[in-house]
C-alpha cells in the first residue's frame, strides 16, 4: 500500500477538518498535492534517491499539520484513529520494502531488472503478460495473482509507463483498453 495509502488518510483527514470549518493553510494543500506528483515520478524513476526524500518531506509536513489541527478540531479519538491508520500504512510500505529487497529470484539473470506486480478483475493476468511480451519484457506467474516482469531497465520503464496508463484509464471508465 506504501506511500498511496499514506497520502489517501492524510487527504481524508484534510476533506474532514474542512468539513469541520478549519481552514487548510495553501502550503500544506500544496504540499500533499507534490506528494502525490512525486509518487507518479518514483513510479517511473524510482533510482533517484532524491524524489523518495521529497516526497518523505511533503508527507511528514502535511502529517505534522493534520495531526495537530485534527486534534484541537476534531479530538483525541479521532487522532488515535488517524495515528492507527497511518500506522498501518508505514507497516505495509515496510513489508512491500523488504519484499522488493529481496533481489535474487531463481530463473531470472541477474543482469536483468525485475519487478512483480499482482493482477486485478479489471487488469488480469493475461493482459498484464502480453503488455510485458510487447514491450519485449519476459514474465512469470507467481503465487496470488502476482507477476514477475523482468528485462532491460528501459522495457521495464516503459512497462511501467504503459501500466499507469491502463490503471488511470480503468480507475477513470471502469475498462481497461
């Protein structure tokens, strides 16, 4: 879930201390709006170690605000339930972290760049597998719906790029194309 979930509580918790009459400062507004351009571009170009701590810095500016607007507008409680969701959403980025850490997968060369992706209703399997084959990519099928994707570092960039495009597409009409 990582840094997506991340983002989606702290926009929640905004829309509510706006529904309760707060008045949300433009940086922090601009803040989460970067946080979320940042995202697509570790998306696509994840080698940057500078875009991850960008984006590291607007979360925690937008957190620090909401965590103390919310607690002054909205209670404790609410607080507790947003530190717990937050929580949550660092514990699961940790997990996808040591996943992709890993590294070493049998079968696959190690010259070659890899990353695994898991199938949907609207995304299966299948398509996921002739996207990769298109674009020159090999793949596997993994264990729960997941994919293995491995090729040059460009083709898999170029995977990538394609597959935001599929997403936004079916997240926008309901249909892959």
């Amino acid at each position: 879930m990582s840094w997506e979930a991340r983002w989606k509580v702290l926009a929640d918790a905004i829309t509510d201390l706006r529904r309760s009459g707060e008045s949300v400062p433009p940086n922090v507004i601009r803040d989460l709006r970067s946080a979320k351009t940042m995202m697509e571009i570790i998306k696509v170009d994840r080698a940057r170690s500078e875009h991850v701590s960008r984006l590291e810095e607007c979360l925690s500016n937008v957190e620090s605000y909401v965590l103390s607007a919310a607690e002054i507008r909205l209670g404790a409680s609410y607080v507790d339930a947003l530190l717990r969701k937050l929580y949550e959403a660092e514990k699961i980025r940790a997990q996808a972290e040591a996943e992709t850490q890993a590294g070493f997968h049998p079968g696959i060369p190690k010259e070659k760049k890899w990353m695994r992706i898991q199938s949907s209703d609207e995304i299966p399997v299948e398509m996921i597998r002739k996207i990769a084959d298109e674009i020159g990519l090999e793949s596997k099928v993994q264990e729960e719906r997941y994919v293995l994707i491995f090729g040059e570092e460009e083709k898999i960039k170029a995977f990538i790029k394609r597959m935001a495009e599929i997403s936004r597409a079916v997240r926008k009409d309901g249909s892959a194309t």
